[in-house]
C-alpha cells in the first residue's frame, strides 16, 4: 500500500515538472515572437524615417537649384545692361570734328544709314528729338560751336522735343558753323539736311531726300 501510494506521488511530480516546463516553453515562444514583432516594427520605421529623410534632402537641393539658377538669371539680366552701356559710351567717332565740313557731310552721310553707323561716323548729336511737319524722329549736331553755345528753340518746340529750328543768327554770328540734321524713319536716314554759311557769309542749306534728290539753296 505504501509503494502503491509512493508510485502516485512520484508520478504526480513527474507530471506537474512537465506542465511547468510546458508553460515556460510557451512563454518563451510568445516573448521570442513579441521580440520579433518589435524588432520588425522598429526596422520598418527606421526605413520609413529614412524614405522621408531621401526626400526631404532630395526637395532641398532641387530648391537649391532653383535658387541657383534665377540668382544666375538675374545677374545676368542686370550685367547685360551695363555692358552694352559700356560700349555706348565708349564709342569713338572715326573722324574728328574739324574735320567735317560740308563735303565730308555731303560725301559720307547717305540715305539708309543706321543709327550705329552715323554714331560710329561723327560720334553722338547734340540734340534728339522730333521734326515739326511729320514729328518723325530727328538728330541735330551743332559742329564747331563756341564754348556754351545755346540756341533759344521757337515757343512751343522744346515742350513738344522739335529740334527742326535753324539758328540763323547762330551761324551769321559764327557761334556754330554748320547745324546738321539727320530724320529716321524705321531706324534708317531717310532725310538729311544741313545749314552753314559760305567764305562770303551767306547762309546755305543742303537737303538730301529719300528718294535721293538733293536740292541746295
């Protein structure tokens, strides 16, 4: 009877040992998944925060670029300007003032001439403007005028930019000695006159018209 109920208790030991093993094997199982879970999750949202780190660098240098390009655009845009005021100012004439006189004018100054080749001829006007009859745009040059010469325009001209006037008495008082006109149409000479006196003091006039007329009186 003892043996017998030595038996059963040994065997109940034997069973309860293997229940406990049992649960801690399962317990385990359940941490190793948990553990796998949370490493899965933390991988997948260090990939995440790596995807939006790629594109944030990724918009900075796109809008890096933008901002190189129109800074390069604007300096471009400012530089140009200058430049091509550089080289307006710093054209010279190819002939002196002395020497124009009323056979250079009429020899070297022909219809259909552009604005770059007359500046580049006998420099820049005196004066811009427009002419009385047909308001087209109008150069006057005052050649071999005496220091400050200034000639008072008819009432109404200069509110108007007509640079057309003759100074006649400028020219009998030898204060200037030819008063040349040249008229633009569509960027090109189509008009050109001239005024000066003679050894004898007389007033002259030249015109050269479109058509290639000339007419002096």
């Amino acid at each position: 009877m003892k043996k017998w109920l030595f038996l059963l208790l040994v065997v109940g030991l034997l069973v309860s040992c293997g229940q406990q093993e049992d649960e801690a094997s399962s317990n385990e199982q359940v941490n190793t998944e948990s553990d796998e879970k949370v490493m899965e999750e933390t991988s997948a949202d260090s990939e995440l925060e790596a995807e939006v780190s790629e594109e944030k660098d990724a918009s900075e240098v796109i809008v890096e670029e933008n901002d190189q390009e129109e800074e390069s655009t604007e300096s471009s845009e400012e530089t140009e300007p200058e430049e091509t005021q550089i080289q307006e100012t710093t054209l010279e004439p190819q002939v002196n003032e002395q020497e124009i006189d009323i056979d250079f004018i009429k020899k070297e100054i022909k219809i259909g001439m552009t604005e770059q080749e007359i500046k580049e001829l006998i420099g820049e006007p005196s004066k811009k403007g427009t002419d009385a009859m047909n308001a087209e745009p109008l150069w006057l040059y005052n050649i071999r005028d005496i220091k400050d010469y200034y000639f008072e325009q008819p009432e109404g001209f200069e509110e108007y930019g007509i640079v057309d006037a003759v100074d006649t008495e400028g020219l009998q008082n030898n204060e200037v000695e030819i008063l040349l006109f040249i008229s633009w149409k569509e960027d090109r000479t189509d008009y050109i006159s001239a005024a000066y006196t003679n050894d004898e003091g007389e007033i002259k006039n030249y015109r050269l018209f479109e058509d290639g007329t000339v007419k002096e009186s």
